[in-house]
C-alpha cells in the first residue's frame, strides 16, 4: 500500500507531502487544478518518462518519494541537465530495476491502460491461471528446444555442399601430412644432425687431436702419466707419504682410458658424406613447408593430423547426423505440439469461464445488452506463447455481430470494459496492491455512475484504490477524500491537496454534483455520502 507520497517543483506543486490510507482515495478539484500532474508524479516516481519541462519554474530539479506500507522508500530526481537518479531504501538502482519492483506494488490505470487491453499478451494475462502458467513453463522449455535444433538442421541442410567441399580439403591436408611419416621430436633431431654435419672437418680435427693428445702422440698424456707413476713407485721404496698421490694417479688413468676410448670410437664412427647431408637438408625441407601450414613443430604438425582425422570423421558421419537431427526435430516438435495443445484447451476453458464473468459485470455497468467473449483458437505457427491466437470479441447491443474489441468501441465503452475486468480479477495474487483510476468515469452519468461508483468500491475490497474523479457518486464511496485546489501565491500558481471531511466534503461533492453550492446541491451530497455507506457497510468489507 502506498502510505505516503512527497512532490518536489514537479509543475504547479511546490513541496507536498500527500497521505493516503486503505481503501478507496478518491482525489477531486476543479479541471485544471492538478489532479493529473498528481498521478504524473506518481508515475514519474513509478518508472514513467517525464520531461525537464515537467520541473517548476525557477527550480533546478524535480524529485518525488513514495514510501509504501511494506518499508520500501522509492525516491527518483531529474535535474535540467536530465541527469536522472533513482534509490531504493538510500541505494541507487536502474529504471529497469525500478519498473520491476514497481509493476508488483502499483497499477496505474488511465486511457492508455484501457488501450493496452487491445494489445494480445495482455489478452493472455487475463485468461492465462496458475495451472496454465505451470504448463506454459513446460511448452516453452520445449519451445526452445525446438527452435535451438530446427535452426541447427537448417544451417547443416545449407552447409551440405560447403562440407562435401570441406571433406575433400581434409582429405588432401590429411594426405600431406601423412606422406611426409613424421616422427616426434624428428624436426629437432635434423637440425641437431645438419649442424654436425656442416662442421664436419672441424670436429674430426678436434677429435684426432684429442686423442692424439691422450695416447697416440709422441708424448702423449697416459705415457706421461706412467713415466710419472713409475717415478712415484720408485719414491715408495724409501718413503711412503706419496702413497695416496701415487693412488689418485691409477684412478686418473682410469678416467682418462675412458675419455680416450669414448672420443676414439666416435672418430671411428664419424659419417660425413655430403650425401647424406644432402638427405638431412632435403627432409628438412619438406618439415619446413609442412610448419608453414600446420604448425611451429613436428609435435604440433602431428596434433594437428589428429585432429584433421576427427574433422573428416565428423564430416563423413554428416549425413547420418542430419537423419539423426530430424528424427529429434520430429519428436520434440510432437511434444511441443502436444504440450500446446494441453495449452489450448485450458485456455478455452478459462476464456468462457472468464468471458461470462466479465460480460455480466460489463451489463451492470450500464451496457445491459452487452456482449463480451473472450476467443482463444488454434495458429498455424507455433510462438513462445502456444500453438493459439486469443482476442476480445465486443457488441454493445443486441442482434449486432461481435467484433475484435478495437473496431467497435468507443473511449467511454472501453472504460468501463477495462473497470469490469479489474473489478473481476482484482482479487487475483499476482494484481498489484494499489490501483489507480485515472478518470475512468468518462462519458457516464446517471445511474451507470452509481454503479461504476459501486464497482470502483468492490475493487477496493482488500487493496487500496487511488481514483482521481468528476462524478459525485464515486466521490461518495470514497473512505480517504483528498481535494487538489489550484491558487495564486506571491505572484506564482501552486497546487495544494487536502484531505477533507464532514461539512468540507459535502460541499466537495455539492459542487460536483450540481456545479453550485445550495441548499438542494448540499441535501443532494449528503444523500449520495449516506448512499454510498450504506452500500459499503451493507456489502463491503474493507481491509
């Protein structure tokens, strides 16, 4: 419920601070005094665009604040510069954010609400209940199942022709790359090889020398050693502290043995034959192309085979595939059909249920030979809503054909069809707790505005209801009676709202009555406010 709400420079109104209470707020005053910048500002606050021409003159920005029964304080400012804020409860939050929490709390309901009934979703809103919600959830799961493969089988069906081509470009990179008969690692055993290979002399050099060095010169470092190590043999006949010395010299003979042996065999098995670098550069040739396609090694070259063999695995298997994938569009297309049709028949049932209800409360409000009906009917084509079409038939008199509501009614009509609806689903969980009526009394009088009055009261049964008005009858019914007043302060027009009541509220509604103050005007209110409790504590219980 809304408990309060604060306007700042929006248009005529200065600084206001607006209570409203439970029940029904009905909101009166003179054309012209303000009742519609009341309900601007409301909206504004709600998510509404409003332009910087809405902010008073002389002011730099416009703000309102709604605080609602539940705790939550909704507070939006737009500057001249348009520079916008909104806060929830002190923290900043989106337009998006702010429509979402707001569409649950309060429905603003004006002319161009009452053309919003024309629109299909909103037709599916009326008729659509729990359990049809529930099924709903199913068909759309379904839905996008199938709509996610169908798109899928499409793009295979026309890719068709680009695979075959695609198959045959695998085919030959997978042939390339397996002529070659590459090992891993074989890239960097080449380079390892040629750069051997191309210093060929200069290695046998260093070898031959090497060993030349250790044993086979003419005073060679082993012979050396043995003239040293006899030496050392002859100094142990007489002192033996060289002992460890003459130990340290067999084992050194023993490395250098093995030094010497290792570096002779691999003189001896030294091959450096230009052809067989030749050979090495040729196949290093051939890796080297193969890199500038497929990789940056012999390994990743080699990764890349495998993965070209699944490619052309898969693409071979394409036509099975696309047999496969049909048979599932068909299966899920069954389910989804079937769950759409579930759909239909609960929506058929609910528009009749729905149509009746509605059309006996459109006959009370003053279109006694009305005919409403609420059609739901198969499409040819599914959509994220069933496999159904649904629309507002309309006649107002009898004998006439019913029409889609949008070719036969008019502004006044649509007004109380649209009243008829909310008085009919106002009990609903998912309506909103306040509901505001902005002059949806247009073009009735008479008895039909006792009834409207009376209906606008039921709807109020159990939530709150905001109802800006010109009609007396409605103003009687009003449990919170707030008059706008529009005068001059200080050279400059301002908007102030009171709530009234007792003799205050008689007159309010003297005027609206009967444009006049008199002493018929004045019995007249006071018999439409006796009225219209009576009604209330006959058939009403507010909560």
């Amino acid at each position: 419920m809304l408990k309060t709400l604060t306007i700042e420079n929006f248009a005529l109104i200065e600084n206001i601070t607006v209570e409203f209470g439970a029940g029904l707020n009905i909101l009166t005053g003179e054309t012209g005094a303000g009742k519609s910048i009341l309900i601007d500002a409301l909206g504004f606050v709600l998510g509404n665009r409003v332009g910087v021409s809405k902010i008073r003159k002389d002011a730099d920005f416009l703000r309102v604040t709604a605080n609602f029964s539940t705790g939550l304080t909704i507070d939006r400012k737009i500057s001249r510069t348009e520079k916008n804020s909104i806060t929830a409860d002190g923290k900043p939050i989106t337009l998006a954010t702010l429509k979402k929490i707001c569409a649950s709390l309060v429905d603003i309901h004006g002319q161009n609400k009452n053309l919003a009934l024309l629109r299909e979703e909103n037709v599916y809103a009326l008729i659509d209940d729990e359990k049809i919600s529930g099924e709903l959830e199913n068909f759309q799961r379904f839905y996008r199942e199938l709509n996610a493969k169908t798109k899928l089988l499409e793009e295979k069906q026309h890719t068709r022709s680009e695979n075959l081509q695609r198959l045959d470009f695998l085919r030959w990179q997978e042939k390339e790359i397996s002529a070659a008969h590459l090992k891993p690692n074989e890239d960097e055993n080449i380079d390892a090889e040629i750069k051997k290979l191309s210093h060929a002399e200069k290695i046998a050099e260093n070898v031959q020398t090497s060993a030349q060095i250790l044993n086979d010169g003419d005073f060679d470092i082993l012979t050396a050693l043995a003239h040293v190590t006899k030496n050392l043999d002859d100094v142990a006949r007489y002192d033996d502290k060289l002992n460890s010395a003459r130990k340290l010299l067999d084992d050194a003979e023993i490395f250098l043995r093995e030094a010497y042996e290792e570096i002779r065999d691999y003189g001896e098995k030294l091959d450096f034959s230009p052809e067989k670098l030749d050979k090495l550069h040729a196949r290093a040739d051939i890796i080297f192309k193969l890199k500038q396609k497929y990789g940056a090694s012999v390994n990743e070259i080699l990764q890349r085979l495998e993965k070209i063999r699944g490619e052309i695995s898969a693409a071979e298997n394409f036509d099975s595939d696309v047999v496969k994938l049909k048979k599932s569009v068909a299966e899920i297309e069954r389910q989804t059909k079937f769950c759409a049709e579930k759909i239909l028949k609960l929506r058929q049932t609910s528009a009749k249920n729905l149509s009746a209800t509605i059309e006996r409360e459109i006959r009370r409000l003053g279109m006694e030979r009305a005919q409403f009906e609420i059609v739901v009917e198969p499409s040819e084509k599914l959509s994220a809503r069933g496999g159904d079409m649904a629309e507002i038939l309309f006649s107002a008199n009898v004998g006439e054909e019913k029409l889609s509501l949008s070719k036969v009614v008019s502004g006044g009509e649509l007004s109380r069809i649209s009243l008829a609806i909310k008085a009919v689903t106002a009990g609903r969980a998912d309506s909103a707790k306040t509901m505001v009526f902005d002059e949806i009394d247009t073009g009735i009088g008479g008895v039909t505005a006792k009834i409207v009055a009376e209906c606008i009261a039921k709807v109020s049964r159990g939530r709150q209801v905001l109802c800006v008005t010109h009609l007396a009858q409605i103003a009687g019914m009003a449990d919170v009676h707030l008059q706008i007043t529009k005068s001059e302060l200080n050279g400059r027009t301002v908007t102030k709202i009171k709530r009234i009541d007792g003799e205050e509220r008689v007159k309010e509604i003297a005027r609206m009555a009967s444009g006049k103050e008199s002493l018929a005007s004045i019995k007249n209110a006071r018999e439409i406010i006796s009225s219209a409790k009576i009604f209330k504590e006959n058939f009403l219980t507010l909560i």
